[in-house]
C-alpha cells in the first residue's frame, strides 16, 4: 500500500460529533502533556483509539469522581424503584432512596479497605 498524505492525518487528534476529542494510541505517548493540559485547563475529554475504536478516555480526576457519584445515585434510584411494595410518598421513596445510597457508599467504603490491606504475595 502506497503511503499518503491521508494516512498522516488519520493519526492526528480529531474532534468527534460528541464533542470528545479522538487521540490514536500510537500518537498518545507524543501527546500526553498536551492531552492532560487540554482536559484539565480547557475540560476536553480525549478518547484513546485504536483502529479507530475508542478503548480509553482521559479525564479529569473530578469529572471521573462526578461520573462515580452519579453512578452511584442511579444504583440507588433503580434499587428503590424495585423495593416491594412501592413507598406511598414521594419523601419515603427518596428516603428508602437515601439508605440504599448509603449502603452503596458503605460497600464501596469495604471494597476500598480490602483493596488498601493487600499485599502481593
């Protein structure tokens, strides 16, 4: 296959339609001040690709721990809409609501302790 000008510009960063800025892998390590700079002064998520297919996103530590709050609230929600019987009132839904967060919260807690006390063998 005959080398072209094309081929040299599939390798550089590209700004998707979602906004997410796609990065070839094989052009990251070059890259990585810039990219890091870019998400944390300017917010820019930048997806690592290979073969054209996103396998990692950089992004700031808050935005990570943003998307982990949220994923813990919608465990919660969906948690409290199956409880049976469904509570009559809106506040005891958002109660029932809040102690599954808080259980949720307690496993992630012992998940983080585990993971602290091991020691490779």
């Amino acid at each position: 296959m005959a080398y072209t000008l094309d081929m040299a510009s599939d390798l550089e960063p590209r700004i998707a339609e979602d906004g997410i800025q796609e990065v070839p892998l094989t052009r990251a390590r070059a890259l990585l001040t810039r990219l890091i700079e870019q998400a944390r002064e300017d917010g820019l998520v930048s997806a690592l690709t290979v073969r054209g297919r996103r396998r990692a996103y950089l992004v700031t530590p808050s935005a990570y721990e943003a998307a982990q709050s949220d994923r813990r609230m919608v465990r919660a929600f969906h948690a409290a809409a199956g409880e049976r019987p469904q509570p009559a009132t809106t506040q005891e839904f958002l109660e029932l609501m809040g102690r599954h967060l808080m259980a949720i919260e307690d496993q992630g807690d012992a998940k983080a302790k585990r993971f602290s006390d091991y020691e490779p063998d």
